[in-house]
C-alpha cells in the first residue's frame, strides 16, 4: 500500500472521530470538550428561524450551551458519512437521528444531514464550518425551525 493511500485512510478515520466526538460531547453536555472538534474561527448555521449564522468556537460554545440546556437527555447517532479529502482540507455530508427528552419530559427525535468542512490542525482534524439541513422531526424539534431538505418528489404516470 502506498504512502498515499495509508495517509488517505487514517485521514478518514481521524475525521470520522471528530464528527463522532462532536455528538459525543454534546450529548453529554460537555462544551468544553467542543475545542477539541471546532476550530476557533469556524462558522455554524443550521437554516433561518434557529438562530443567525454563528462565527467563532467561543459563539458557538455559548449558543450550544443554551441548547444543551433545554433538555434532560439527548443522543445523535451519526449514521454514513461521505468524506472527500483534499491535501489538508475536507468536506463531509453525514447523515444524524437524534432523540431528545425535553425538560417536561416530552420525547422528540429528528434526522438531519450535517454538510461539513474540516481542516488538518496537526494530527487531527477540526470543524471549520457545519450547514444541517433537517430530513424529518417529529415533537418538539418539529417546531425548532432550520433548513430542510427540499425534496424532489417524481410524478406518477397515473398523475
């Protein structure tokens, strides 16, 4: 195997655990642990009525800190993820279910696709930029706003 392809698939892996360490952290309420995954100057924006664009890991860190508290429990359970790699620089679409126990105890879940940038800091890689795009909800989170998939939906012969 070359070089080449060795560093290829421990980039992959390395940005796999990012993504996977971002849901981690987040459902256990530790933001701390978020300048692990987020570079300092990243932007966020999950679509209109869920918050302006954020820029800045200290912005962000602050907006999920409010997120984080409006539930007793949550979990995102990151599905595929394509990655594309470009010297130290990558971009991803992973696909997310999240359930969530808000604070009255209503449950919800949602899915979502997370459009990701990243880029190399030293032996791992950061999020630079995350666009979510909502694909279904159900409670609470049905309300929360954000962008959502447009859907392309083919027409019968029978139409």
């Amino acid at each position: 195997m070359s070089n080449d392809k060795l560093q290829f698939i421990l980039d992959r892996q390395s940005i796999r655990e990012t993504l996977l360490r971002h849901c981690t952290y987040f459902d256990e309420g530790n933001i701390a642990g978020l300048d692990e995954v987020w570079a300092p100057d990243c932007r966020r924006d999950d679509g209109p009525g869920r918050g302006a664009p954020i820029i800045g890991r200290d912005e962000l860190k602050k907006r999920l800190t409010v997120a984080v508290a409006k539930f007793n429990w949550t979990h995102h359970q990151l599905g595929d993820s394509f990655i594309e790699i470009n010297g130290d620089t990558a971009t991803t679409l992973s696909f997310v279910v999240c359930w969530h126990e808000m604070l009255d105890g209503e449950k919800c879940w949602g899915s979502a696709r997370y459009y990701d940038e990243l880029q190399r800091d030293g032996d791992r890689w950061v999020i630079t930029l995350r666009r979510m795009v909502m694909t279904g909800a159900e409670g609470a989170i049905a309300t929360h706003g954000g962008a959502w998939l447009e859907r392309r939906v083919p027409k019968l012969e029978s139409q």
